[in-house]
C-alpha cells in the first residue's frame, strides 16, 4: 500500500498574472515549507466563483492539498480574481467582497430566498465562531462577574411600564 501524504495549508492566495491559487503548505513530518500553484484556466469575469471554488476544491489533483482551505476562502479568492478581470483594483474587490459578506441589520431575512438566507447564515455563524472565546484563547475567562454601577438611576423600557390598559 502507498502511503497517503497529508498536507497542512499554511496561507492560500491568489495570483492574478498569469491566473492561479497559490497555496503555501507543508507536508507532514517535515520542516520545510512548500508551494503550489493551480492555473485557473476557463474562468472569467463572468464565471461562478462558488462552481469554480467547489470544482478547485474537488480536484483529484489538488484535493489533498486544499483539505486545510475552507471552501469560502476559495470563493473569495476566486471573487478577488473576478473583480481583476473585470477592472476592478485589489482594494475596490476586497471592499465589495466586505460588504457582501457583512449583514445589514435593516435587512428583511423573510425576503430573501433560500440561497441568500443560507449566504447570511454562514456570515453569522463565521462571525459568531470568530468572535466568540474559546477555553484555550489566552484571554479566555471562566465566570465572568460584571459590577453594573448602581448609583446611576435605572433606565426603563417601555414596555415594562404598568399601564392602565388591559390587554
């Protein structure tokens, strides 16, 4: 039997001359950092960055490699890479790139169909996972006790009012 090498991804860009992934890993059991690059060939400012993303990802080829690389960093680079071939600077890209992936509290989530809901539920999670505080995070602290200052007068909400009305 051959042995299965695996690989850890280390850091994933993009090229953008000529076109191509570019990931920076190592092989397991070994010092020595490595570098792959995948041409990105057929893809244009018209393509589907989630196809091409799943497609990189799936590859026979590459697939070993990219186990490391969630899916979304691949669509991002491959929307950075849209953005290129479309005219658009890096920086212009990025900040599209931002804006689609930040949730807009104002926005009705009723209106949306399935696959932009499944969009902002990924958002959510990603921030949720990013934010929150891991047992092992360095500032990670067990029972937190907050002292709210109690000299201040308390604020009251509307609807904790007595009112005269029944309801």
């Amino acid at each position: 039997g051959r042995t299965v090498m695996t690989y850890s991804a280390k850091k994933c860009g993009v090229r953008f001359q000529p076109p191509s992934i570019v990931l920076i890993y190592k092989e397991d059991g070994q010092d020595k950092t490595r570098q792959r690059i995948m041409p990105v060939r057929n893809f244009s400012k018209f393509s589907d960055c989630s196809l091409a993303a799943e497609q990189l990802k799936n590859n026979l080829r590459h697939k070993a490699y990219l186990k490391g690389v969630s899916l979304h960093q691949l669509q991002k680079l491959y929307r950075l890479l849209k953005g290129h071939l479309g005219g658009e600077s890096l920086a212009e890209s990025l900040e599209k790139f931002r804006q689609e992936e930040t949730i807009d509290p104002e926005e009705d989530l009723n209106k949306l169909d399935d696959k932009e809901l499944e969009k902002r539920k990924r958002i959510m999670d990603e921030l949720f996972e990013k934010n929150r505080k891991k047992k092992d995070d360095p500032d990670f602290v067990y029972d937190v006790e907050v002292e709210f200052p109690q000299d201040e007068p308390l604020e009251s909400c509307g609807w904790d009012v007595e009112s005269e009305e029944e309801i």
